[in-house]
C-alpha cells in the first residue's frame, strides 16, 4: 500500500515532466522513422566524361627560321601566283632558302616517301593519334626512307621548290597536317607566335 501511494506521489510530482519527456521521444521517433523512409538520397548521376579540354599537342618547329608563306585556308580562296587561280590552301607555306633543314615536328614513323607533280617531294611523318604530318615541296635528297622512327627535331628533308603547283613563290616547306584522313590547320598545333 505504502508502494502505491509512493508511486502515485512519485506521478503527482513528475508526471507532467514524464508525460512531456515520452511525448518528445516519440516525436522524435517518428519523424526519424519518418526521414529514414524518405527516398533514398540520390546518388550523382554518371555523367558522360566530357575532358575539359582536349590534350593539347604542340609541334616543335618545322624549320628552324619561321617566315610565313602563305597560310592555311579550308575554304576562303587565295590567289595561287603559279597556277593563277583562286584556291583554299590547306597547308601552311614557310619560306626557307632551298637546302634549309627541314625537321620533325613529333617523334614518329615515317609512312611515305613519295614525288608528286603538283607537291614535289614528299614526307609523310604518322605522329600517332591518328595524326599524319605531310611535308611537301622538299628538294630530292631526302635523309629518311619509309619505316623510319624518328625524334622530334630530328632532319627528315630539306626545302626544295619542287611543288609545280606552287613554284612562283619559290623555295618554302608546304606543311599539311591530316588527322583521321582529314586535312587539319597546322596552326591549331604549331605555336608559331613564339617564334
Ligand atoms: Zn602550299
């Protein structure tokens, strides 16, 4: 009896405090209930891999004195002296003394050795990447056959004036760059204005 009354003495006193207290722990116990049933947090979606910025190759010089020639043009025409007619020129042209070296750009392979009327002697230098360097206009004595690795920097012709189609404007390096089959500006590679 005594117990009773205790207990019912103890309630008297803290029962509002308990009845407050239990009150808090279920709010509190159901709102975590509540959160943890909640969606799941979404989980970042995989984006495509989008680089920032394409690596960037740079080719070392081609020739050691850079005197522009002509520069490259996909499609706005320019007046072409030798076969007088308004042509793109997908090529860039540096002016060099006939006999000036002419280097690799990039370490490479060298793919083709080759004549052409319109672009007399030329080396094709594959850079890797898909990417294939075409040197053109280069006198006849060439110091690299096809299968040849080769360093940057490294003297793979000379600077001839055997391009017949670009003969007027006398010895130079006609400069092609190629990337998966299509004619690219060299510019994009060659940080002439360094020079
Ligand atoms: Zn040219």
């Amino acid at each position: 009896m005594e117990t009773y009354s205790s207990v019912k003495e103890f309630f008297k006193q803290y029962g509002l405090i308990l009845g407050v207290g239990v009150s808090v722990l279920l709010v509190i116990t159901i709102l975590t209930i509540a959160i943890s049933h909640k969606t799941p947090p979404t989980v970042e979606r995989e984006q495509d891999f989008v680089p920032v910025s394409s690596p960037i190759i740079t080719f070392s010089e081609p020739v050691s004195e850079i005197t522009l020639l002509k520069d490259y043009s996909n499609s706005a025409l320019q007046y072409n002296t030798t076969l007088k007619l308004w042509q793109a020129h997908k090529a860039i042209d540096f002016s060099a003394a006939e006999g000036t070296e002419v280097y690799a750009v990039m370490d490479g392979k060298v793919v083709e050795v080759t004549y052409n009327y319109l672009l007399g002697h030329i080396v094709k230098l594959d850079v890797g990447g898909g990417m294939v360097v075409v040197y053109a206009s280069l006198s006849k004595d060439i110091p690299v056959s096809t299968g040849d690795q080769v360093k940057k920097g490294r003297v793979i012709g000379y600077v001839g004036n055997t391009a017949k189609s670009e003969a007027s404007d006398g010895p130079h390096l006609h400069l092609e760059v190629w990337l998966d089959d299509e004619n690219v500006d060299p510019n994009l590679y060659l940080d002439l204005a360094q020079k």
